[in-house]
C-alpha cells in the first residue's frame, strides 16, 4: 500500500514550458486535492476534484489545469510556467465522509521556473 | 468566511521543555479542526484532529489540543519536547471536505 505518490519529485522549467505533474492514490479515495506550499504562506488549494471526471477550482487556480481521467489518478498541468509558479506542491486524497476525514498527503514535488 | 491563524511563525525552544503552538479559527458554522506536522523534506501528516465529543484530543506522541469554543482556539501543547519533534506545525479547519490551513510554525527543540 504505497498511499499518495507524485512524480516527479523535482523539476527545473524555463519560463513558458510546459508540464505536467502526476499524482497517483491507491486508497480508493473520492477526493483528491492539488496544493502549492510557498514560505509564510501556508498551503493553498490549487484545484480539487470530488470524484472521477469532476475537477473544480480552488484558491489559486490561475495557470493550472488539471484532470481526473482515472479515479486512481490526478493530473496537474501548467501550460506556460511563470517564475511565480516556482513553489512546492503537494497532492493530497480523502474519502467522502464531510470533512472530518484526514487528508492523505504526497511528497512533494518541488519545481523551479528560471 | 472561514479562516486560521496561527500567531508565532517560529518557536525555539529547548529539548525536554514545554512547548505551546498557538491557533485560532474564524468560523460561523461548526466546524472540524485538525493539527498536521510536516518533518524536513516530507508530506503533511495527520497528528490530531477534533470533530466532536470530548474537547481534549491527544496524539499518539505525546501532543494534545484543546478545543475552546468561546474563544475560537485550538492551541497545540506538549509538556516536555523531545529534538524529533521538529518540524513545522500547521493548523487547519475543515469547510465540507476542503481544508483551509494556517500559515504554519516551525517549532525548533535545541538540545
């Protein structure tokens, strides 16, 4: 039971490239949630999705997209880095019980835009 | 709106000392609370959470928290630290199945 992994764990980018981070649970969990941690900030929501095929935004969601094609899986993209996208991110997945479920959380993936 | 505040961005303090991490919430409804730790270079992990019943949750390590309704608080104690307890420390209310985290403090135990 491996729980919530990403790839990949770093990334350089130059500004205006492309990627796409992976995030991949085997917790059979409803929920999945794309986050971006910066220093004194906290975490921030990115995008989230309460069940296959459904993506909603969050907090900060300008510059990414995402998809949940799988239940396993949730994919976050940028189309074209920016430096202020330089930060690490996290996914995390929850089952479906209201809010009072523990959110399960990757490791990180931590990407540099030059 | 819902929001978490946690006051002190850093707390030093020394091995086998008491230690207190501060959080206050801002809510008009009900709401579920939680403490996650993250150590160096990892993820979020779970240490408490308070949903409903008793107002005092313990964690498996030695950390508590009180729930205090009146003053809208959720601080963090532990009464004596060990140096494995350093990390950073984040509070964090639950608004349906979203999270919405404080800022974080990073608790430093010196030996």
């Amino acid at each position: 039971n491996a729980g919530v992994t990403q790839t990949p764990k770093f990334r350089v980018l130059k500004t205006g490239q492309s990627m796409t981070l992976l995030c991949a649970q085997d917790m059979n969990h409803e929920y999945m949630y794309w986050y971006r941690q910066d220093p004194g900030m906290g975490l921030r929501l990115i995008h989230y999705s309460v069940g296959e095929g459904t993506t909603a935004k969050g907090e900060v969601p300008d510059g990414y997209n995402v998809s949940r094609l799988k239940k396993q899986n949730f994919l976050l993209g940028l189309e074209s880095a920016a430096p202020s996208q330089t930060s690490v991110y996290f996914c995390a997945s929850s089952s479906v019980s209201g809010g009072a479920d523990e959110q399960f959380f990757g490791p990180g993936t931590r990407l540099t835009v030059l | 709106a819902q929001s978490v505040t946690q006051l002190d961005s850093q707390v030093p303090v020394f091995e086998e000392a008491p230690v207190e991490l501060r959080c206050n919430y801002s809510s008009s409804v009900s709401v579920y609370l939680f403490w996650y730790v993250q150590y160096p270079n990892q993820g979020l992990q779970l240490l408490l959470k308070y949903l409903s019943g008793s107002t005092l949750v313990e964690s498996i390590n030695g950390f508590e928290a009180e729930f205090n309704k009146s003053q809208t608080s959720f601080h963090l104690r532990k009464p004596s630290v060990h140096i494995s307890d350093t990390a950073e420390y984040f509070c964090a209310v639950s608004v349906r199945w979203r999270l919405i985290f404080g800022t974080g403090t990073r608790l430093q135990v010196f030996p």
